[in-house]
C-alpha cells in the first residue's frame, strides 16, 4: 500500500508541490499529445484539417474532462478511506468502478460514433474542414474505452496518495501518440484521420501499460480478483453524490466552450483555427493550477478523512497561493510573446493575427482559476461537490453563454472581446466560492460541516468546511 503519510503531517506547500509535480507532468504530457496532433496538422497538413482537430476536440476534451470528475470521486472516496484507516472498502470500490465505468465506456463509445456526424454539423464547423473533422471525431469516439480506463486507473493511485505512477503511464502514450503523428501525418498524409488514429492507439497503449503494471506489482494497493468485480452500489452511490456534481460541471461548462467555439466558427476558417490554437495554449497554461487543485482535493479528503479540518483549510489557501504565482508568470509571459505562440502551430500569418488577439484576453482567466479550481478541489474533498456545479452552472447560464452569444451578434466584433467570456465568468464563480465558503465559517465554525460518507466512517463525526 502507498504511504500517505506526507499528506497527514509536515509542511503543507512541500507536501502539495510533491503531489502536484507528477500530476502536472501527467496532465502536461496529456495535453502534449493532443497538441502534437494540432502542431503536425498546422505545420504539413491543411488549414482545414486544422480547423476540424481543433472543432473535434473540444468534443472530445468534453468528454473526458466529464469523465475525469466523475473518477474525482473515486481519488476522494479512497482518500477518505486510507486517511481513516478504513482499508476494506478501497478493494471494493475499485470493483465497483471497474464495472461502472466499462458500461459508462460501453454506452458514451456508441453515442459518439453515431451523433459524430450530427455534432460536426451542429458546431457549425467550417464547409472546407467538415469531412475531416467527421473523420476525426468518429474514429476518436472509439477510444472512448481507453479514456475511461486511463482515468480510472489514474483517479485511484492519486487516492491512494501515488501520484508518481500514472505519469509513467500517460508519458507511454505520449511516445506512442507522437511517433504514429510522424507516420500518419507526415509519412501517409492522413491529415486529421491520422491525427485521430495515432491518439487512439496512444491511449490503447496507456491503458494497456497501466493494466500490465497493476498485475505485475503486487505493492500498488489496487491488485483485484473476480470477486471485487460486482458493483457495491452504496460505495458506488456514494462515489456518484461526490463526482457526478463534478462531471456535470465539467461537461456543461466545457459545452459552454463548445459554443464559443460554435459562435467563432460562424467568424470564418481563420478564426476557427486561431481559436484552436489558444485553446491548446491554455490547456498548458492551466496544468499547474488545475494540478494544484487536485492535490488540495486528495490532500484535504486524506486529512478530513483523519479529522485533521484545520490541516485540510491551510491546504486549500496553500494551494491558492502557488496556484496564484504560476498564473501571475503565466500570464505575463503570454502578453509579451501573445505572437509568438501562437506561431509555434501554425504557419499561416492570419491564424497567428486572430489567435494573438484572443490570448491576450482569454489568458485573464489564469488568474480567476487559481482561486476558482482550488475551491472546487477543496470543496469536493468535504462532500460539497454540488456547490461547486451550481456555481459553475449558474455562472455559465448567466455570463459566459449570453456574453458570447451577444458579443458573437456584434457587427466587426473581434476574438479579442470573445475572449473575456472566461475571465468573467471566473470572476462570477469567485464571488460565490468567496461568500459560500465565508457563509459555511460562520454558520458552522471549525466544528462542523460536510459529513464523511457513512461508507467511510458509520456514525462518524462531521468534517468542518
């Protein structure tokens, strides 16, 4: 079984960092091999093909950053139970996953494939890249599986404090994906086809390599026979309350993004492929936070789990405060060369013009999500995950969705202005984490607060916010 003792005691920055750097290389490595495939597109294939990677992925990265919540309650409920010392259950709710998740697989794999023409049509994708963006989002659908099971895996070595072993797993795919690129890409010119090919057998490979490993090493905590491999369904319920609120977020919000995307595609190829590419700028400039909240939401659940609140607090504003620091840099960094990186994909000069543009507004949002995610990790940790999808909703519904679409019916509007939706609607979410959490202080002061799951600990005490 890991150790989780550095979670439990001594420094919390040291302690945060320590969890938070191989979930940052992972989370960097995953977002490299589907940049690679935008970067090979932009530079040998056609603006086109760019374009319909870059439309297909957002789908996609909805997808799994749906299924990621949800295995946020998985990384919380394992959490919980290694910080009280409750071993017996960690077996069965890894069964029960399993079997979740693979009838979860199962059913997202079919919807895809078969809406993949439909939802091409319904982003209104650009007429010269929807053949190939279709091509891309069908055979993409089929490693659905993969996806789901990578995170699974994933989501309970970090419950179980280990965040050094998925790294090995995601940076196995990593190779594999940007070889196949060369070949399919450049080699064959299969334009996006071949960018989809080469990620789905990088995940295949991912999650083979993590399967492999499990059954080799006996020392993982997560080694389960037939037996484990039947759904405890109060385990899985109470792993559902946690990340379902997360996964819904996650979906509804990025489908907010989709419709950015949808509003941009209307502004003409260009944008589109410009939009594209901040997205996957972003999606690196926001790894250190969101690892950083994934250790305050593993870190906190193991020390509400040993009723150690005030620990699990200082946790949430540790976390702030580096997370606050990358993005300050961050942002900095993407104003003074706003030119350059978007040059790094793309040759075209127009496509560079547009995503110039959009990322000097867009890259505000650095600063909102290091409070805004840290909050959500914290606030999932002590079983008030729905706060967290209200929020997310409410500010979605009210700012980013009719601010885009608004903006998006202006005569000459640019992406510069489409831009701020996300930086606002951060900003919104901040209010609401800043007074619901005040609100929780005063009402329930360093007592009590969201109960630990009875599967955790029965008749247990409540675990203050």
């Amino acid at each position: 079984m890991v150790q989780n003792d550095y979670l439990l005691r001594g420094g919390i920055a040291g302690a945060l960092v320590r969890f938070a750097v191989p979930v940052l290389l992972s989370s960097l490595l995953q977002v490299f091999y589907s940049a690679i495939d935008l970067l090979i597109v932009g530079k040998f294939a056609t603006t086109a093909d760019m374009s319909a990677v870059a439309v297909s992925s957002g789908v996609m990265t909805t997808v799994t950053l749906g299924v990621a919540g949800l295995t946020t309650g998985l990384t919380v409920l394992i959490g919980q139970f290694v910080g009280g010392g409750n071993q017996g259950n960690i077996k069965r709710i890894v069964g029960s996953s399993v079997v979740f998740f693979a009838a979860l697989s199962a059913v997202l794999t079919i919807l895809l494939a078969f809406l993949s023409g439909p939802i091409v049509t319904a982003m209104k994708t650009p007429a010269e890249a929807v053949l190939p963006a279709w091509q891309f989002l069908f055979i993409c659908s089929f490693g659905t599986v993969f996806i789901v099971g990578y995170n699974v895996v994933s989501s309970a070595f970090r419950g179980l404090g280990n965040s050094k072993t998925p790294l090995i797993f995601v940076a196995a795919a990593c190779g594999v994906n940007v070889v196949l690129d060369l070949i399919f890409i450049i080699g064959l010119g299969m334009g996006a086809a071949g960018a989809a090919l080469a990620t789905v057998t990088a995940q295949a490979s991912s999650l083979l390599f993590s399967v492999l490993y499990i059954k080799k090493r006996k020392d993982t905590g997560l080694r389960i026979g037939r037996a484990d491999l039947r759904p405890d369904f109060r385990l899985l319920w109470s792993m559902i309350k946690i990340g379902g609120p997360i996964a819904l977020q996650e979906v509804l919000v990025n489908f907010s993004f989709v419709l950015i995307t949808a509003v941009v595609n209307g502004m003409g190829l260009y944008a589109s492929a410009a939009a594209g590419t901040v997205e996957k700028i972003m999606s690196f400039l926001s790894m250190p936070t969101l690892a950083v909240s994934m250790a305050v939401a593993t870190m906190s659940a193991h020390n509400f789990g040993a009723l150690q609140y005030d620990r699990a607090r200082k946790c949430l504003w540790t976390g702030i405060g580096l997370s606050l620091l990358f993005a300050a840099v961050f942002t900095a960094f993407c104003w003074a060369q706003s030119t350059a990186l978007p040059s790094i994909f793309s040759k075209d000069p127009e496509v560079v013009r547009e995503a110039s543009l959009y990322l000097k507004t867009y890259v505000l949002d650095s600063l909102g999500i290091a409070f805004v995610f840290n909050f959500n990790g914290y606030f999932s940790s002590c079983n008030k995950s729905l706060f967290s999808m209200a929020h997310s909703l409410l500010t979605t519904l009210l700012i980013r969705i009719p601010f885009v679409l608004i903006a998006g019916g202006m005569a000459g509007v640019t992406l510069s202005t489409i831009g701020c939706a996300a930086p606002l609607t951060s900003l919104g979410s901040l209010i609401l984490c800043l007074i619901y959490f005040m609100s929780l202080r005063r009402k329930l002061g360093d007592g009590a607060g969201a109960p630990v799951p009875a599967a955790v600990s029965d008749g247990g005490p409540d675990a203050a916010p």
